[in-house]
C-alpha cells in the first residue's frame, strides 16, 4: 500500500512525485513511456535543442556581421540537429530516473487505469495486470496533440508536433495551422533550415493570446525572413489524395489554396482522460476536463488531478506548480491556491516572446484605467552589441494604484527575463518600484527599468 500514486510522470506527475516523497510519503509513478512525459520526450526540452540548432546556424549564416567569415559551404544536417535533440531528451529523461531513485519513489512501467477506492489497474506493456494500491491516487496523463475533424493525423502526410520534431529528411514545403507557440515554434524552425512555410491562423493575429504589439512585430519579423503569414484564415479542408496536400483556405479576400508537401496540425491539444476509469469512479468531467477544486481534488475522495487535464492553462511549469500545491495539500499543509492571473508564458521563436498578465487589449475591454511605458531594444546597448535589435519591454501600470498588470516582451532572450516581473508582480511592485531598482549595465533586461520610467515620463536612453 502506497501513501500516493502518480499516474503519468511528465513535469506534472514527476514534481508531485518528489515533493510527495520530500513529505514523507511512500511514492509510486505509474508510466506508459519515458520517464519526464511529453515536455522532456517531445515537448519542451528538444524542442528547444532543435531551436538552437536554428539559431546558432543564423549566426553562422551571419558571422560577417560579427567580424570574421566562414570559408566554404554551411550545410545544416537534419539528422545531425535530431539526433541532438534526441540526445539532450534522453538525457533530462534519465536525469528523472535518477530522481526518482534518489527520493526512493517506485516506477511501475505500464497504463494505469483507477478501478476502485485507492487501487489503480495497471497493465504492462507485455500485457500482464496488477493492481497498485494507495490512499491517494494524483491523475497526471497530461494531453495529445487535436486536429481538424476533416484533416486527422496520419503522421505522414498531415503531421502532430511528435512527427514535426524527428523527420527523417526535410519537405520543401510545409503548411502550418494554427500560430500558437507550437505553430510558431516549427514555422520558425523549418523557415531556418530552408523549407518554404505556410502559417496559418484563423484569428486576425498570429500567436493570438499575446498582447497585439507582440503579435504584430514577430509577423514582421516571420515576413521578413520568408514565411508566408495568413491570419483571418479558415482551413475549409485538405486534400491528401495528390503528391503535395492542397488545403483550402477561406480569406477575407476570397478561397485560396495552399500547396504544402506536409501539414503540421498545430490547433491545440486534447486532454488523455480516456480509458483511465473515470467513469467508473464517478469523477466528474466538464467540457473534455477534469473538474477540481483549489487544491486539484476532484469530486472523488482520494483522487486528484493536475496539469493539462483539467481546465487551467496548458504549460509545464503550471503543471508543476499545480503538482506542488497538490501534494502539500494531501500532507495536511495549507498551501497557497496558484494565481492564474500572475502565469508566465514564453514562446521561444526568434525573436523570444515572454508575457505575464493582462494585455493591453484586455484591458480596454475590461474598462481599467491604465498607462503603458515601452522601450524599443533599439535604444539598448546590449541588444546592439549582441546584434540583436529587435523588439521591445512594454509594461502596463495601473493608472491608479501604478502597480503592473501586465508585461510583454519580445526579443533575444527575453524570457529569462520574466521571471523577476512574475515576482514582483506577486509582492503587489509598482512601475515606481521597478524605476527605483538599479539594474546592472550593460544589460537586456534594464529595458525593464525604462520601460517603467517610460509609464512616469521618466525615460531617459529614449
């Protein structure tokens, strides 16, 4: 008998796992595959890998710019810069394994499944059955990737993110649908290696959650290097019957119809809540999620569940956090509920993208009085000695209270950025605060500071 069983062990599952042991309490995770789920396997981590690889061959491609040539050819490798991302995820997957032996947490390798009060059904890949007993079972199966109900995934012709990040050998032309951060990511990604790209998106900007001063710069920025953008865009449907798919999209200029030697189906993700013993157990479902409370129990006594399946936002490091205030909470600990409001989110295309907060848009739409600083990396140092000018800190005051509502970056490594607007956003930091905080000099991130001093009038590098 366990105190706690995970089921899944992606940044969800594996942090609720150690945290539970951190506690004191006896620790299964039950896992169908790797080790570190989706985002260290076929998410986060190699994606990122494939990204620098994308990034350090524009530097390549560019060294003039930075004084010194490269004599002879650049030929990028596909198998060479997937083969290094495969690497670099097999290594954060065994960093998990070793985690878990370190905090003694037992891996049952199989699919599990609930199937009564505090057991869970868990069946081999052999197809041998045990059952894991437990006080408390976390569901954390985390979410695949949907498409359109006219376009399915075949893996071949219509690709998920899974086929996007290990093709054996480079298309010459690819449709993206859907510019969220997955459909920007490999826009921008097989853009770097030469593949002519389509990105399509059916809102009127692309990466539509983002503030439109963000949204509208990195479409610049996607144009300029050659990726043919489509916004206000309706795939109508897609003809895989041909050599090249043909997909018809519906325009405010009329049908048109792309041709793409591969689609990736970037539309979002569905929650993995089947065949998991919900319905036998009584837990209650809402809209393809999981219901919970603040502490993520559902309706069941003794069941839980974080991350992608249930309703909050669909990202790692909120799963993780979730998977913290869970566990504390099944330790008799008073932890404090997650503040949606104050979620980080990062894109990592080039230029970066880094927000936190309320949008301008949103706010105008909401009635709040507000006053907004910008400060364009133009006027950077940093940015122009690293040869990186593009973009912009744009911060949103309150105009009452001056305290920030919200933060929207993009430029070189303007995620690492973020994390310190997210702390002082949760200690209640005005734009005054972030004014009277000397940053260090030369820096990316003392845009920070001038963009706060711009909200005041106080600017001074502009």
């Amino acid at each position: 008998m366990f105190d706690l069983i995970v089921i899944g062990s992606g940044p969800g599952g594996y942090v609720a796992a150690i945290r539970a042991s951190q506690l004191g309490m006896n620790t299964a995770v039950i896992e169908k595959a790797e080790l570190g789920g989706v985002c260290l396997n076929w998410g986060c981590i190699p994606t990122k890998a494939l990204l620098k690889s994308a990034q350090t061959l524009h530097y390549a491609q560019n060294s003039a710019d930075y004084g010194f040539t490269i004599d002879g050819e650049i030929n990028p490798s596909i198998e060479a810069i997937v083969e290094r991302s495969r690497n670099v995820a097999s290594g954060m997957s065994r960093g998990i394994d070793f985690l878990f032996k370190k905090n003694k947490i037992t891996v049952i390798n199989g699919t599990g499944k609930i199937s009564g009060k505090g057991k869970v059904e868990v069946t081999s890949p052999e197809g041998d059955v045990t059952i894991a007993e437990a006080k408390n079972i976390i569901i954390a199966t985390g979410a695949r990737a949907s498409s359109l109900p006219f376009a399915p995934i075949d893996g071949e012709k219509i690709i998920s993110y899974r086929q996007a990040m290990v093709p054996s050998s480079l298309p010459k032309s690819l449709a993206v649908i859907g510019s969220g951060a997955i459909g920007s990511e490999f826009a921008y990604f097989y853009r770097s290696l030469g593949v002519e790209v389509y990105l399509i998106e059916y809102l009127s900007s692309i990466v539509p959650l983002e503030d439109d001063d963000v949204s509208a710069l990195l479409g610049r920025s996607f144009r300029k290097m050659g990726i043919k953008v489509m916004t206000s865009a309706q795939v109508k449907s897609v003809d895989i019957s041909g050599e090249v798919c043909k997909i018809t999209v519906e325009t405010k200029k009329g049908e048109e119809i792309v041709e793409a030697e591969r689609v990736l189906s970037a539309v979002g993700v569905r929650a993995n809540i089947e065949n998991i013993g919900l319905e036998e157990s009584g837990v209650e479902v809402e809209k393809g999620k999981i219901k919970v409370n603040s502490v993520y129990a559902t309706n069941v006594d003794g069941i839980y569940a974080i991350g992608d399946v249930i309703s909050s936002p669909a990202l790692a490091h909120i799963a993780s956090a979730e998977a913290i205030c869970c566990v504390e909470a099944i330790a008799g600990l008073d932890p404090k509920p997650l503040d949606y409001g104050n979620f980080p989110a990062c894109t990592y295309t080039s230029p970066e993208i880094a927000s936190v907060g309320m949008t301008e848009r949103a706010l105008k739409e909401s009635g709040v009085d507000y006053k907004v600083g910008k400060f364009p990396f133009t006027a950077s140092g940093k940015a122009s000695a690293a040869g990186e000018r593009d973009g912009f800190v744009k911060l949103i005051a309150d105009a009452k209270t001056d305290k920030i509502l919200g933060a929207h970056l993009i430029g070189y490594n303007v995620t690492e950025m973020l994390s310190g607007i997210v702390v002082a956003r949760n200690l209640g930091a005005t734009a005054k605060d972030f004014i009277h905080s000397i940053h260090p000099h030369p820096t990316m991130s003392e845009a920070i500071m001038e963009a706060a001093a711009a909200i005041h009038g106080e600017v001074i590098h502009i």
